[in-house]
C-alpha cells in the first residue's frame, strides 16, 4: 500500500567500508527516522543524505512534517522510547546524534560516525 510520501535519496559516498554493525545502526537510524516522520509528523516529503567528510560519514534525514517540541519530547514520556533508542545505538559505537525540529517546520535527524572507529579494518578511505 502506498503512502503517498515522497521519499529523495541523495548519497554522495557509500557506506559499503564500514563495519558491518555501524551500517546495521546507519540501516535502524533511517528506518526508525521514516517511521516516525511517517506515524508521527504527516511528512509528505522525507530526504535521506548520506556525505562523506574528511573524518567522518554523515546520515541526515529530514522530513517537512509537523515538527514536536524538543523539551517535552528530550524526557522520557512513554512516546519518545524510539529517539532515545536512536541516540543509544549511535552513541554504543561512538558516533554522534542530533535532533533538531521546529513546530509546523520538520525535523531533521543527524548522525556522525568518525572514520577512525567506523571503518573496516582492512579498507582506505577515499574521498568519493
């Protein structure tokens, strides 16, 4: 079944050399930012960008959906469960985790994963 949502996809860099449990956060990440923008915010738009930095690899995820107040949702209150999650998984594998929304404005979902702990052993990155 269709939602209707318009889902863009900008990756500038691959995330095929990064360990395997990183790409199964970046993976979780994206799929739990589109379900609440889905559920939660009434996006009709969401935009995935996946860039490569000079040390790290950045995912945002961006909706134009309703937006929430970050104050009343940064407590535990039984329905933020799913960013609290979010904010663990990334932090478990030293990444960084940022949330940013503006009511009627969207939010935007952002994680960093420093090349230094993310990549493959074996693998030299190279800027694409």
């Amino acid at each position: 079944n269709s939602t209707g949502i318009t889902i863009n996809v900008i990756a500038l860099t691959s995330a095929e050399n990064l360990q395997k449990n990183i790409q199964n956060v970046l993976y979780r990440i994206t799929q739990e930012a589109i379900n609440n923008a889905i559920k939660h915010a009434h996006s009709t738009e969401i935009t995935i960008i996946v860039t490569n930095h000079n040390s790290y690899l950045q995912l945002e995820i961006l909706d134009n959906g309703i937006g929430f107040d970050l104050e009343q949702h940064s407590r535990f209150n039984g329905h933020s469960l799913g960013l609290m999650n979010m904010n663990e998984r990334v932090k478990a594998y030293n990444g960084a985790f940022t949330i940013t929304s503006k009511i009627n404005k969207g939010t935007t979902v952002k994680v960093k994963f420093p090349y230094n702990n993310a990549l493959n052993k074996d693998t030299v990155r190279t800027n694409v």
